[in-house]
C-alpha cells in the first residue's frame, strides 16, 4: 500500500513545486524561490517521515490513509483555485498577473494574460490592452557607466 501511494505522490503532486519554480518565479527571483519551495518540501518530507509511524499507532492504518486523503483532496482543491494556467504565457505576462491582486492569480485571473510568445499582451480590467514597458538600461565597459567623459 504504501508503495501504491508513493507511485501516486510521485506522479502527481510531488512535482507540483519543479513545475512553480520553473514556470512561475520571474528570473530575479527564481533561484530564492526554487531554493525555499525545496527546502519546504524536505521538511516536510522529514516531519512526515517521523509523523506517519506515531499516526500509524495512534489513529491504525485506514485512518492514517484517511487523514492522507483528506489533505490530498484539500490540496488539489485549493491548487486548482488558486495556482493560474501557465501554458502559453510568456515570464512578462506571469509578472503582470502576480502584479495582480490576490484574487485574481488563480482561476478568475488565467483571462488576464493573452497571448503567446516573448511578449504577451496584459489585459486591464476593463479587457483593454497595456502597454508594457520595459526599463531603459545602459550597457558598457566596466568603469565607464556613470562616469562624465573629460
């Protein structure tokens, strides 16, 4: 049984945290964000790994799999509610929907963002397109920018 559910965990919802890593977290924030989606996902394999046996003695088998259960179907719940389709969007598009009030990331928010490609077209909230701009920057040899030429 226990093999069975960790097929399942393995194919479903473990990888759910290399998917937001990869897909949501804008480049400046990419490695922070992978960093501490891991470093939750160890702890909380650490904390079940000693939970589970004292669960198993204090609640038996069938309501240890019961509780399991129980936050699964939570989880799926609350991810399909609140984690945003992110095939075809572009990182600049992902940007602008997290820029986004709470409420509008998930499910009510996957409108937003049209488009496909390195440049998605940003929806107001009236269906109207942004315009979207990006920062000015200056390129050139180490110790030349920001220096006054004599």
């Amino acid at each position: 049984m226990i093999y069975f559910s960790s097929f399942g965990w393995a194919l479903g919802c473990n990888n759910i945290q290399y998917l937001i890593s990869s897909e949501m977290y804008p480049l400046r924030l990419r490695a922070l964000g992978g960093s501490i989606a891991m470093t939750v996902h160890f702890v909380n394999q650490y904390g079940n790994s000693k939970a589970v046996p004292l669960m198993f003695l204090a609640m038996a088998t069938t309501g240890t799999m019961f509780f399991f259960s129980a936050v699964t179907a939570v989880g799926l719940v609350r991810m399909w509610l609140f984690l945003p389709e992110t095939s075809g969007k572009s990182l600049e598009a992902m940007d602008a929907l997290f820029n986004s009030p709470w409420y509008l990331v998930g499910r009510g928010g996957g409108g937003m963002t049209v488009g496909i490609g390195a440049m998605a077209d940003v929806l107001d909230n009236d269906g109207g397109k942004m315009e979207l701009e990006m920062e000015a920057t200056r390129v050139g040899r180490v110790g030349e920018v920001g220096e006054k030429n004599a």
